[in-house]
C-alpha cells in the first residue's frame, strides 16, 4: 500500500509539472536533431544553418534528441510531455529512495514536498530532467556507500555516468559530486577508511573516464569549457544567479539546509558539508543548477529532520507544516498549479510563441534557402522546415563562433550595419512575441521591405527587389 501510494504520488507531481502551458525554443531544434540522427548520421556539424554551415558540434545530447523524437513520432506534443512525466517520476522516485536510506519516510516526503517547487522552474522538456535522475542515482548511491561504510556501492557510478553521458553534459556534476565525497573522506573519514576513500577516489577517476563513452568522446568536455564562456557573449537567463521572488522555494531550502547542519554539528561530516557547499555555491552562481542542490543534498536534510522530534516536535506536525509552506512558497499561483493542465500542441507549442500559420504560408508561397531570423525560431523554424530553409541563427550558442552573436548585437544598434549583416537574404521571420537585439525587430523598414504575414507570435518579411517580391503585391 505504502508503495502504491508513493509511486502514485511521483506520477501526480510529474504530471502536474509536465502536462502544463511551457514556453521552450530549445525543444524544437532538439527535436530536429532527434530525426537527423534516426536517418543514420550523428549531427556533428551546424547543418541547420547557411552562415555556418560546417562549423563543428562537439557535443549533442544525442539520445535524448532521437529518444524526444521518436516520443514525439508515437504521440506527437502529448509524447513530448508523457516522456517529461516518465522522466519526472524516475527522479522523483529515486530521490526518495536516497532519502529513504537514513531517514523515515515521512521526512523523505516533506524534502520531496518542497522540493517539488524548486523543480517547478526547470521542469521544462530538456535533457537536464535526465540529469535529475541521473544525480538523484549518483546520490542514492553514496548513501548506500555511507551506511555500508564501503565503496563498493559506487562501482555503478561508471555505468550510469557512461550512459549518462550519451544524454547530457551534466553527467560531469555527477562526477563532481563522487570527487567531492571521496576526496574529503580521504581528508577526513567518517564513513569510510583512508583506504577504502582512496579506493572511492580510483571509482570517481574511472567515472570521469566514461564521461567520455559518448559518439563524441572528448567533445563533451570541450563543449563544457565552450559552455562556460557564454555569458561573456550573452546573457542568458539560466546562466545568471537565481532572483528573488521566482526562486524563493530554493533559498528557503538553502536556510533550511544550512540551520539544519549547523544546528547538528555533530553529525555534521566533511564529506555532506563539502557537498553541501560545493553544489549550494552553484545553485547560487547559476540558476540552471539549482535543482542540483536539492537532489545532492536531500538524503542529508531528510536525515536531520527527525532530530526535530527529539525536542516534543510530532512528525506529523512538521510534515503539514513544511507542506503547507511548500505551497506558500510556490511563484505559480496555486490554484493555475493544480488546475492548469493542458495537453498537445497547445501546451507545447503556444500560439502566443510560435505559428504554425506562419510555417503554413511560408510552405504554400514557396519561401526557401536562406533566411534571417530571430533567435528564438531559430529552432522552430529548423524543426518545421529544413532541409529547403538554413537559418540565421537559433539557441544553439555553441553551434556557432562567437563572433556570430556579436556581429548581430553590434549590427542592432545600426541601420546601415543591419543592411551589410542581411544583405544575403531575401526573406526574414521576425519574432512579434519576443522582440531583442537578436530578432530583427524595427530593422526591416518598409521602403525595401514588405510584411506579407502577421500574426500574434510571427511576422515574415520579404525584400521588395529581392527573389519574393511578388508577393509584396
């Protein structure tokens, strides 16, 4: 019964995160990945695009490109969301387990409970929900590893990280989080011997290694590295540190993790307040990496909450309570949480953000080969109507050299330097939903071009002179 409940449980809050109106460019070009790779052929190159055609891909989240696309063959929009629920619960579930190793159940639900609201803002249909499972697994076992005070739970660290990395460059915080636990246990152990943590260090090293069991080996950590650069070309929002209020549920976790530890400084470790502090620093420098903190710490949090009884606290008490403050914490009113469901193309795919009338007429007039277009449809439009349109650009940053970015930041700010930047073209699509520096918007007058569709989310425009003109008129 317990079981069934739990499991029912996870299903409930997967689906109440995954069937839900999202706004995601990136799905789209993943998606196109996904049917290029199911034709035989890895993408390795940027094909999508004409400005830079060949320009090297050194890393793709392959399987989950072709896993989304076949989803997405089977049930179409809905597949895409029944594949975000599948993969939602898996962490859900595995994240309890590694609770469930130290504390009761009733404590593993009530760290569930709130962490349920720091998943919310990134449970989104991106590779990084494989990650969460995959970091809740890496957890689970230095959990079993601690109370077995043996390292020989941590050899399934390279499988999982081996396939791991055939989903997601994130597979390295898996790897990060076996060095930080091994390495202060060869400083200072607690749960294993000097001997068996150096033995752990040896299992973390092999792990790095299957890093690379991937078709693009080295090509992950270099992605990586190239990663790391963006924000010195753009800032994108999931590289800036978590605000408040949207991200109020994470620094209520971060108080709430930090007073338990410090409350209970005997039990406290150097190997859980190196992990503590390593992903916690992490969630605070970039908000993509705050669902981490939850799922690396959780088992540690879960195992203090009992403690709290000791002092005349009923367990039952604490539960409502954090549940209770769970919702208070939540940034989506509670009600549109709980009420809100969509499901298909109308929740994937949002009017307000992306047309399909527009893919419509650009087909039924024949517009073709290259095009400009703004950077969020960018993947859209490389999903909806490769091969016969390349692309100006889309969200892939590491698809193309830097100076690509920069070039159409500094053309924004000029209408003559726009002109040079566009002078290739004879079409554009324009984002009306999402207008910057990188969409176009107000750099395509009317004396040379002409609007020839409109809606609430697209605008295409062709040039008046240009290979489209008729269809000014």
């Amino acid at each position: 019964m317990t079981r069934a409940l739990l499991l029912i449980s996870a299903i409930a809050a997967a689906a109440i995160l995954s069937f839900r109106p999202i706004y995601e460019p990136d799905l789209w070009w993943h998606l196109a990945h996904g049917r290029e790779n199911l034709t035989g052929h890895i993408v390795r190159t940027n094909l999508f695009s004409f400005t830079y055609p060949d320009y090297r891909q050194r890393y793709t989240s392959w399987l989950f490109d072709t896993g989304s696309f076949a989803a997405w063959q089977i049930a179409g929009p809905a597949g895409i969301q029944a594949a975000q629920a599948l993969l939602l619960t898996a962490a859900l579930l595995m994240l309890f387990a590694a609770c469930r190793v130290r504390a009761p159940a009733w404590s593993a639900a009530a760290v569930l409970a709130l962490g349920f609201f720091i998943l919310e803002p990134r449970a989104i249909p991106r590779p990084h929900l494989v990650s969460f499972a995959g970091l809740a697994a890496c957890v689970w076992l230095i959990e079993r590893s601690m109370v077995q005070r043996s390292p020989e739970p941590l050899w399934g660290a390279i499988p999982l990280i081996a396939a791991w990395s055939n989903f997601h460059v994130e597979c390295v915080f898996g790897v990060l989080l076996f060095a930080v636990f091994s390495a202060a246990e060869v400083i200072r152990p607690s749960w294993l011997t000097r001997r068996q943590a150096l033995k752990a260090t040896g299992i973390t090293t092999l792990s790095g290694i299957a890093t690379m069991s991937n078709p693009y080996g080295w090509g992950l950590l270099a992605y990586l590295n190239e990663n790391l650069s963006v924000p010195q070309i753009l800032a994108i929002a999931e590289l800036l540190p978590p605000r408040l209020p949207a991200y109020r549920a994470f620094f209520a976790y971060l108080v709430l993790t930090a007073v338990l530890l410090v409350t209970q400084p005997r039990r406290l470790t150097l190997s859980e307040g190196a992990i503590a502090t390593v992903f916690g620093t992490l969630g605070l420098l970039h908000l993509r990496e705050t669902p981490l903190v939850l799922l690396a710490t959780a088992p540690m949090v879960a195992a203090r909450l009992p403690a709290l009884t000791a002092r005349g606290l009923d367990h039952r008490a604490i539960l409502v309570t954090v549940f209770a403050g769970a919702l208070a914490l939540s940034r989506i009113p509670v009600p549109l949480l709980f009420t809100e469901f969509r499901v298909g193309r109308s929740a994937v795919e949002p009017p307000h953000f992306f047309s399909p009338g527009a893919i419509a007429f650009i087909r039924q007039k024949g517009l073709e080969g290259p095009v400009f277009n703004s950077h969020n449809l960018g993947g859209y439009l490389a999903w909806s109507l490769y091969p016969p349109v390349r692309i100006f650009q889309d969200a892939r940053l590491q698809a193309y050299p830097p100076e690509h970015f920069r070039r159409i930041i500094e053309a924004s700010a000029s209408q003559e330097s726009w002109n040079a930047l566009v002078a290739s073209v004879d079409w554009a699509v324009i984002s009306v939903a999402r207008p910057n520096q990188l969409a176009g918007t107000g750099r395509f007058p009317a004396t040379e071009w002409a609007s020839v569709y409109q809606d609430d989310a697209m605008e295409v425009v062709v040039r008046r002179k240009g290979r489209y003109g008729r269809l000014a008129e």
